[in-house]
C-alpha cells in the first residue's frame, strides 16, 4: 500500500482546525471541496474509522498555533495516514493556495503520479429498473374491492395533548 503526496488515496478528509470559523470551509476551502470532494470531518477520530488496508489523506486547514496538536492527534489516530497540512495565518492566503491546487489539479500541493478517476463519456451506462419483492403495494387499493367491515373503525380520541401537561 503506497501513499503520499502524488498518490491519490482511497479516502480523501478535509479537517477545517476547530479554532477556525465555517468562512475557512464554504468560503477559503470552496473550490478545493468542489473540485475533489473530500470528507469533510469535524475530529481526527474520525480517520480511526478507516480498515488498514484502505488509503487516507487528510487535508488539515489551520494556522500554526493549533497544527502541532492536530499532527500529534493523527499520529495516534491514524498513524498510516498521509498528512497535508495546509498551515496559513491569513485566510486570503489559505484560500489561494487551496484555489491554486483545485485550478493546477493537485490535491496535494504537487502533481498526482496516477490520476484521479474521471468520467468516460463512451463508457455505457446501466439504469437499473425498480423491481419490487412480492407482496409489495405500489398503488391505491380498488375500493370496490374493501368490504365495509374493514374500512369502518372506531375513532378514539387522544387521552391527552403529547406533550403532556
């Protein structure tokens, strides 16, 4: 299992530093998230999720007083991750580096040695259509066909508001 920086991986995180406000992830991080669409996660934890056999970069927004935390955070999380810090003071200075990788196509800060999958337009599309198990109502049923005795029931009214009181 190869990782790094011109490797992309099976999964692929976006981590926006908590100490940050949400402008860095749909402002600064807009484009970034459009072109690659990363899992956004809120905790490192979340990457102890991933089975060991499975590729993970983590692509960390923050500035530097809080970047060492999270580095020893995904060391003991997931020690076989890929870090990619993204460590900026400004948040002008932060969205233009994230604009410039989604505009050059590098993910990661640098050219991607095997691609990221792309869209075959010849490739042929199969629609699956809907089946469904025996016994399954897909329409109204015939009235003509209800007896009386079924669609006459005793409404009750309720013993009490639900919320009580």
């Amino acid at each position: 299992m190869q990782i790094g920086p011109d490797i992309y991986p099976d999964h692929h995180f976006l981590l926006i530093a908590p100490n940050l406000g949400s402008e860095w992830l749909f402002d600064a991080a807009r484009q970034y998230w459009e072109r690659y669409r990363p899992t956004v996660v809120s905790s490192t934890r979340f990457m102890g999720l991933v089975t060991p056999d499975k590729t993970v970069t983590v692509t960390v927004v923050a500035r530097r007083d809080i970047e060492p935390d999270i580095a020893r955070q995904m060391i003991v999380t997931a020690p076989n991750a890929y870090y990619d810090p993204v460590v900026f003071e400004a948040f002008d200075d932060a969205k233009a580096e994230l604009n410039r990788r989604a505009e050059q196509g590098q993910p990661f800060g640098m050219p991607l040695s095997i691609p990221t999958p792309t869209y075959d337009p010849n490739m042929p599309v199969v629609i699956p259509t809907a089946t469904h198990p025996p016994g399954f109502i897909t329409q109204t049923p015939d009235p003509a066909l209800l007896t009386p005795e079924s669609t006459r029931q005793q409404i009750n009214p309720t013993p009490g508001p639900i919320t009580g009181g």
